[in-house]
C-alpha cells in the first residue's frame, strides 16, 4: 500500500472565480513542489481544462483525477471524480445540456479559460459555470456512476453552497459514501450537528482558487496504486483502506 497525499478539489483558470495564474502546469508543478501525490481538477460545471491538466500530470509524475465541481438544483456544490478523462468528457458534454444557457460576462465573474498541456490558451468558455445545473442532489451521485464515477458533496459545512446549508442535512437517498468538510472546518461540531455523517468517509480538501492558497499536504490515504480508478474504489467503499485526515 502506498500512503497517497491528495487535494481533490482544485480550481482551474477555466473556474471564472479562480486565478488566471491556475494554468494546468502551474497547477502540476505547484502541487509536485508542496509534495502531493494525487490531485483533482474540479472547475465549475466544467471538465474542459481536465485533459490539459492530466497530461501535464502524466509528463511530471502526479496523478490527476478529471472531476467538476456540479452545482445541483439546489445549489449545493457537490464533487464530482472520473476514471479517466474520457469517462469526464462524456459527463461534461451530460452537464452542458443541463446548465442555463446564459453567456459569461468576464469584466464581472471572471474569465473562463480553456488550455492546452502547453498551458496554451485554446479557447475562452462563453457559457457562465457559476449557475445551477438540472441535476438534483439526490441523483447527482447515480448520474456520475453511470459514467464510472464517484460523487461527494462538496464543503458540507460551509453555509452557502453546500448540500447542509440548502438541504439541513445530506439526504440518505443521495447514496454518498463520502463528504468533503473544508480544510478548516470542526470534523466534531459537523458530526454533532450533521450525525447523518457518522461512518461516512471525511474528506479534507483545499479548494484552492489560487496559487498561492495551496496548502501543504496533510490529508492522505493508503492505496494499492496511486491511481483514480483505486481512488474511485476506496471512496466507494469497494476496497479496504485507511484515509487521514491529517
Ligand atoms: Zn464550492
Ligand atoms: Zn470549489
């Protein structure tokens, strides 16, 4: 078993809210230089930015698992992780259908910026990511299997845009094995609170929208590989393993 230091929820330059700097080789070589393992690109609404990520990845030795950050229905921010990025394009291309076709205003929300693993600009994405998706919480999860993936709310204790602060607690009927508290959130004030959680996994993830707000590693599971398809694995609970939150 290798001990895999991991942040699975990063944003892109792609995220209109996240750094122009978050290019996919700033993204590799920062979290190569901080010591992670494994990390997850996980724009808004978006896996186009997956590609040029995880091949820089694969070029300098850090595994990178494609996801997106899904805003539901309810406007809960819910994690979305993939085998490959074959399996997130097809997503993405589900989810494009399902968000407002409402265009981005960059001088307000930002940029949208599609790279190459050149960190060459290929595209500009003009439909806003920030707005909700027609997938609800409680079939985001079955969505995402259906493509091989795995699903975990996102900062469930945060009071805006988490599945707690729009729904007053996970539903059961959503079928997530895991949740992501946010990296200084109170794993003990959460579970009093949200007792629903108990024997769930808990994730502790940064959701860095920029550089220089990635942390060092601290959180870290043991794998058989580092790979997304064993980490798929062990967030479903199909393989035994032992994560730390650190
Ligand atoms: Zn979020
Ligand atoms: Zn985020």
């Amino acid at each position: 078993m290798k001990r895999v230091y991991y942040d699975l929820h990063l944003h892109s330059c792609l995220s209109p809210c996240a750094g122009d700097d978050m290019t996919p080789n700033n993204i590799v070589n920062m979290a190569l230089l901080l010591g992670y393992n494994m990390i997850a690109v996980t724009d808004h609404n978006s896996c186009r930015n997956a590609p040029a990520v995880a091949k820089a990845g694969a070029a300098n030795g850090l595994a990178v698992v494609p996801g997106m950050e899904l805003c539901t229905q309810e406007e809960a921010h819910v994690i979305c992780l993939f085998p490959t990025v074959e399996a997130a394009m097809e997503f993405h291309r589900y989810v494009a259908q399902r968000i407002p076709k409402i265009r981005n205003r960059p001088e307000i929300y930002g940029r949208q910026i599609v790279m190459d693993e050149q960190d060459v600009m290929v595209a500009e994405e003009e439909t806003l990511l920030l707005n909700a998706a027609d997938i609800s919480v409680n079939h985001v999860r079955e969505a995402v299997c259906g493509f091989g993936g795995t699903a975990f709310p996102a900062h469930v204790d945060r009071n805006a845009y988490s599945v707690i602060a729009s729904l007053g607690s996970v539903p059961q009927e959503a079928g997530f094995t895991a949740a992501e508290i946010s990296a200084k959130g109170d794993v003990q004030a959460l579970l009093r609170s949200n007792p629903e959680l108990l024997g769930r996994i808990l994730l502790r993830n940064s959701d860095a929208h920029y550089l220089e707000d990635m942390p060092e590693p601290s959180a870290s599971v043991l794998l058989s590989e580092n790979t997304p398809e064993c980490l798929i694995a062990a967030l479903d609970g199909k393989i035994e393993t032992e994560w730390d939150r650190g």
